[in-house]
C-alpha cells in the first residue's frame, strides 16, 4: 500500500513541476487531491480493514494529501511571479520613469487662524458652540437688543430668506446670536466662542465679501468685570501676534453691550511706527467688545442683579489678511490651488 502512495506523490512531482496554467494547476488540484482522487478512493479500503490498521492507513492518506498540497502552493506561488513578470515585460510602461508629484492637501488660511484662536480660548477654559447661519430675527437682533428702526435690519444690509409678519428669517448678520442661543439652552457660568460664517449684503471688492467670518466670545458668571475682558483678549492677541503685541480700547456703540468698545491692535508689521497695513496710524482694529447689557439678560432670562458678563466680536478674515498679508479678501474664496498652497502655520 505505501509503495501505491509513493507512486502518487511521485507522479504529482512530475505533473505539478510542469504545470504552465493556473487552469491546469486547477485541473491537478481536483486531479490529486479532490473527491474523485485516486487517494480519496482508497478510502473505500477502509471498511475491510482492522481497527489497528486504520490509523496507519489513515495516517499515510492525511501525510500523502499534505504533501501533495505543498507541491500545488509551490507551484501556485511559481506561476503568480512568472505573471507579475511577464506583464511587466510585455507591458510599455517606463518602469525608470519619475512617479508624477502627488499634490499635497493643506489647511485653508481661515480654517488656520480659526483654528489658532480655538486652540488659545479651549486653553484658557473656554468651550467652542456651534450657531446656526439662517437665523430669525428675534435672535440676530430683537434678542441682542437692537432696536426695530436699526439700519442694520434694513433690507439692503441684511439677506432675508423669509420675510412676512409673522416669521422673519435671515442669514445671520453676525456671530452674535449664538451668545443668545447659549444663553437660552444655559446656565451661568457660561464661557464660549463660536466661530462661524456670517452674511451682509456688501458687494466684493477688496475688503469686503457678501460671506465672512467672525468669532464670537461670550463669559457670563458673578463678578465678571471689563478687566477681565481687558485680560482675555490682551492674552488672545499676545498668543495670536506675539508677545510684544499690545491692544488698545476705544469706547464705541453697540447695542448689545454696555458700556461697548471697539479694539485696536498694535500693528505687528510696523510695530507700531506706522505703514500700509496700518495705514500709518500704527493700530488695527480688530474686534468689537463690551460689558453684555442687562437689556439682553433680561431677553433671556439671566438675573442681571446677580450676573455680569463680556462679549466680543473678531473678524476671522481681516485676521487672516493681516497675519499672511493677503491684499484682497476674494483670495479666501476663490479657491485658486496656487494661493491655497502657500499657507502652513508655525505655531
Ligand atoms: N457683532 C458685532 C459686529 O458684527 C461685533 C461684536 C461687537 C460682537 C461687540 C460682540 C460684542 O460680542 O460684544 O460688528
């Protein structure tokens, strides 16, 4: 019986060393070790013969069957090489050839100096909320106590979606309705930023685009002074454009704050000497800020006896125009690959 094994392994020697096809291959794999094999119909012996021999024969069978297998994978893995090779020589590709340059993806200058500010304002406790860009008017201005006759409502500033008696909605004039929208959901104390587009019916030119982008800030707690909106953003703006970065506060109007200022930044081309980019007064503005008005805790339901509160305001584009010199704010939106190409961030 051995001496019939070994005639079978020696003939699938031969066979399978010959073998030029995986279609052939095919053919010996069923041929030697499938259910019509010559070895599987040995089987059949079993049943005449004594347990004690069974395991031996069995042994021989399993031992034949794995040897065989070994043979049909060496020859397996002998024809997929023998394919890889002929197909690369049969093919006309230059295999010497330069690969072409991938391109490599990089972060938009917004999405950088968002980033920037969300990294300094979580390091200092703050959360990031997210507002809605289609707002209703309650919220972009009723709620942040902007009177009914304000030209800002007016429709030639402002992009109404809807616009009847009942129901006005608008596209967000301003980051500001978030500070109300986290008012409304929230407790004091409260300390957020929200980043985000906002939209005003400007035409393009240089400074200006129908869509920007602002970042909102809004602490509310007991005891919140303009000192410590003084220190926020001073410590905001040192992190942003250097240490040397100084800040300056103008008082100004809004109605949301009282009393409001609007915040100038030592100019960080010029130091403060004097240039273009700061049109030679040595500061730019940069964000508007204030004390939140009782008025707008009242619209909320925050007891404005026992908490105070700070806002701000900054425009995320003029902030990128400045920092990488960008002279014409369109640049952010058109997408051009070779202008977004240009920006990495060195933190
Ligand atoms: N929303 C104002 C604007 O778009 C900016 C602003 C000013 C935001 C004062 C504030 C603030 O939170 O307190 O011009």
């Amino acid at each position: 019986m051995k001496d019939k094994f070994q005639e079978i392994i020696k003939k699938a020697t031969i066979d399978i060393e010959n073998v030029q096809s995986f279609h052939e291959l095919n053919n010996l794999k069923s041929r030697f070790t499938g259910k019509k094999s010559e070895i599987k119909d040995f089987m059949k012996y079993l049943s005449s013969m004594t347990p004690e021999e069974r395991p031996a024969f069995g042994k021989m069978v399993n031992d034949t069957l794995e040897e065989i297998g070994k043979l049909l994978e060496e020859a397996e893995q002998r024809l997929q090489e023998n394919d890889y090779e002929k197909t690369i020589k049969s093919s006309q590709f230059d295999y010497t050839m330069p690969g072409r340059p991938v391109l490599r993806g990089g972060k938009h200058p917004l999405t950088l100096v968002q980033e920037q500010i969300e990294d300094v304002m979580i390091s200092m406790g703050f959360q990031v909320a997210e507002g809605f860009d289609i707002e209703d008017d309650y919220h972009n201005f009723d709620a942040l106590n902007t009177p009914k006759d304000h030209p800002s409502r007016n429709l030639a500033d402002t992009f109404y979606v809807v616009k009847n008696h009942d129901e006005d909605l608008l596209l967000r004039t301003h980051t500001s309705p978030a500070q109300i929208r986290v008012m409304e959901k929230y407790k004091p104390p409260i300390k957020i930023i929200s980043p985000g587009r906002a939209y005003r019916n400007d035409k393009f030119d240089p400074t200006h685009s129908p869509v920007f982008h602002q970042c909102e800030g809004l602490v509310v707690d007991e005891g919140i002074s303009f000192k410590d909106l003084r220190d926020t953003i001073d410590i905001l703006l040192k992190k942003m454009f250097g240490k040397g970065c100084k800040s300056r506060f103008r008082p100004h109007f809004f109605p949301f704050t009282e009393p409001s200022a609007e915040v100038d930044v030592s100019c960080f081309n010029c130091a403060g000497k004097g240039c273009s980019t700061c049109k030679n007064s040595g500061w730019i503005e940069l964000f508007g800020a204030g004390m939140v008005h009782p008025n707008v805790f009242d619209m909320v339901g925050i007891d404005s006896e026992k908490y105070t509160g700070f806002a701000f305001g900054c425009g995320i584009d003029r902030i990128a125009m400045l920092k990488f010199h960008i002279p014409d704010i369109r640049m952010l939106f058109e997408n051009d690959i070779r202008f977004l190409q240009q920006f990495t961030f060195s933190r």
